[in-house]
C-alpha cells in the first residue's frame, strides 16, 4: 500500500495526513529530483470541444505514479516551446496539518501564462484540486516540520502534434513533487554571491520576462555555469534597453534595503513572484516604506542589505556582488532575517497569518 509504517501510525494516531517515510535521509535534503520516483502526480489531458464551440475539455486521468509521458515528436512543445510552469511548497506544521502557501496565486498566474503563450488555460478549481490531491497523495513525502518542504512543479504543456507554426490541438496538465530543502549550496541562510551580467539579457520589454515559460530558463544558463564555476551562486540580469537597472536573478527576484526604505524592481520585465508579492506585503505591515520602481546596479552596489527572493529560494541574503570591476560585500542582513523569520513562520503556521495566506490541505 501507499502508506509506510509511519504512515499508519500517523492513522493510528488520528492525524488527516501520512507522516514522513523512513524512506528519505530527512536531514540531507537538497533541491533536486532524487526521490520523485518514489512519488504520485497528477494528469490531466485538454482538447477542443467536438460541438465547435472553442470550448477546452478537461479529461483527469487524476492521481497515479509518477511516469514517463509518451510525446510525439510533432508534439508542439518539443518543437516550438508552449510550455509554462508554477512552483509551489507545502510545509508539515509543527501540529501535523499540511498546508500550501497562497496556490490561488499560482492559479492565476498559470492562467496568464496560458493566455500569453497561446494554451489552454486549467480552470482555478481544477488547478487548486490537482495541487491539494497530489499533496495529499504525497503526505509521506512530505517532510518532518523545519526540514524542508514538498515542492511542487505544475506544468502546461502543448501536447498535441503540429508542423506548422500555431498552438497545439491538445495539453497536458501535470503536478509532479519532490522533497526539497535549500535551493543554494550552502544552506537556506547562508548569504549568496551573484555575478551582474554585463552582455546578455533574460528578456527585454513586449517579451515573456514576465511568463513563467520554460523559455526563460536555459537561455540564462551559459552565464550561469560559468558564474558557478568561478564560486557564485547565480547571475544577476540587467535590463535590456539601458544596461543600468537590475531585473531579477535567474531563480529569483531582487530587493535592495537603503535604511526604512526597501526597494525592489517594479513588474513589466520580471517574473512576479509570489514571495516578492508577499515579502513587498510584509515588510509594509513591519513599517518599511516599499517601493517598487526601476533599481540601478549602482543603488544596489551601494544598499545596506541586499537579498532575493523566489518559491524554491524562499529568501536568501546576498553577500556579495560582482559588476565588472566593481565588487561589494555586504555585512549586514538584519532586515533580510526578519523577514525570513516573519514569511516561513506564516507559511509553517508558528506565527499568525494575518494575511490569510495559508491554505490547509
Ligand atoms: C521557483 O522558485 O519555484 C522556481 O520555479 C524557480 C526555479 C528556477 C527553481
């Protein structure tokens, strides 16, 4: 059966939810997919409507292992690239419950890179079942309260075949999960070196800078792996008219804090996070002044804290930054910490959500 020996007993007990396997070294997670086999996803298929009504169906296949797909090769996404996708986290509260962080945003989201990238958009209430069932299926998987979380990966993809250039016929609806613990090598709080790209650009205005589209991710990785190979983290973009102001880091966006005053790039270019949309919330409840507004890389060169921000990266403290010749270590991270404090602590339930972020599963 599905449920370990822990996970009867978490029955036994009376908890809704299976509690983590023995199967997973708990104190040894990274962000990677070593144990996604061991997982259940969920599947959903869209075609048009036979009665001509430009009606999307969707057919659920629902829960079942995790499995290879079958493509064709004329499937849309392997040739012209609709593929969008979310990233989510369901944390193990302290008390046993399992809970998502704000997934109606990540529905919504979904739904506008569907509508930018010409696909069939997944209903908010079916993105938000296959989201919580896949958790619930998963419960086992996810880990024990502080070590971790059940990251979830959500994708939309064109499916159906085509030749000539145009929108699949047919989508696939998936969320896979992994158990994941820090993004960055190093640990969560341990303060990142980013690399400021000087000659390549993530996207530039009128593009999908702010889809989350496949498409934006390995374009970034030949500046990536050479940043990584000489010990930074990731690479830090410049906007791609004037080459002056920061947009956001490869996995996650920027913040810049100058004294009460926090300052992060404003949306048109950049993905909208859902933790920069929180964070921008939270430090205003704590009294910062927020703005969002074009950020030079000469500001930032000279802020007192500088730190990033994204689902999988949760929020990491920079500690240096590297533009051309110009280098900046940062020594204090006092406001990137309470803030760090004050969001897992709601997305763990230790601290009260007054925001009503939390979403029981
Ligand atoms: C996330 O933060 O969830 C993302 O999708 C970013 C990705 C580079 C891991």
């Amino acid at each position: 059966g599905g449920l370990g020996v822990s996970g009867r007993l978490a029955a036994v007990d009376g908890l809704r939810h299976a509690s983590p396997t023995d199967a997973v070294d708990w104190e040894d997670l990274g962000f990677s997919c070593e144990h996604v086999a061991k997982t259940q996803m969920f599947v959903v298929t869209a075609t048009l409507s036979q009665d001509g009504s430009g009606q999307w169906e969707w057919a659920e296949e629902g829960i079942g292992p995790y499995r290879c797909l079958e493509l064709d090769p004329s499937a849309q996404v392997l040739n012209y690239g609709q593929s969008i996708f979310e990233g989510m986290k369901a944390q193990r509260t302290t008390d046993g419950n399992l809970v998502l962080f704000r997934p109606e945003e990540n529905a919504s989201r979904m739904r506008d890179g569907a509508a930018r990238m010409s696909m069939a958009p997944p209903p908010k209430d079916l993105f938000l079942r296959a989201v919580k069932a896949t958790v619930a299926a998963n419960a086992e998987f996810v880990p024990p309260n502080g070590k971790g979380s059940l990251y979830l990966r959500p994708i939309l993809l064109g499916t159906g075949a085509i030749l000539g250039l145009g929108p699949a016929p047919s989508y696939t609806f998936l969320v896979y999960c992994s158990p994941v613990g820090a993004y960055f090598k190093g640990g969560q709080l341990t303060p990142i070196r980013l690399k400021v790209e000087e000659e390549e650009h993530r996207a530039a205005p009128g593009g999908t800078g702010n889809t989350k589209c496949a498409g934006n991710y390995s374009p970034v990785l030949n500046v990536q792996l050479q940043a990584k190979a000489q010990g930074f983290n990731d690479v830090l973009y410049l906007d791609a008219v004037e080459n002056k102001y920061v947009e956001e880091v490869s996995s996650c966006n920027i913040f810049a804090v100058f004294g009460n005053k926090i300052v992060t790039p404003s949306l048109g270019t950049i993905l909208p996070g859902v933790t920069r949309r929180s964070i921008i919330d939270l430090a205003r409840s704590k009294g910062f002044e927020v703005e969002e507004a074009p950020l030079s890389i000469e500001e930032v060169l000279k802020a007192d804290e500088v730190f990033t921000t994204g689902t999988a990266v949760v929020l990491s403290p920079v500690g240096y930054i590297e533009h051309g010749a110009e280098k900046r270590e940062y020594g204090g991270y006092d406001v990137a910490l309470a803030l760090y404090d004050s969001l897992t602590g709601i997305q763990q339930q230790t601290l009260e959500d007054p925001f009503d972020w939390v979403v029981q599963v």
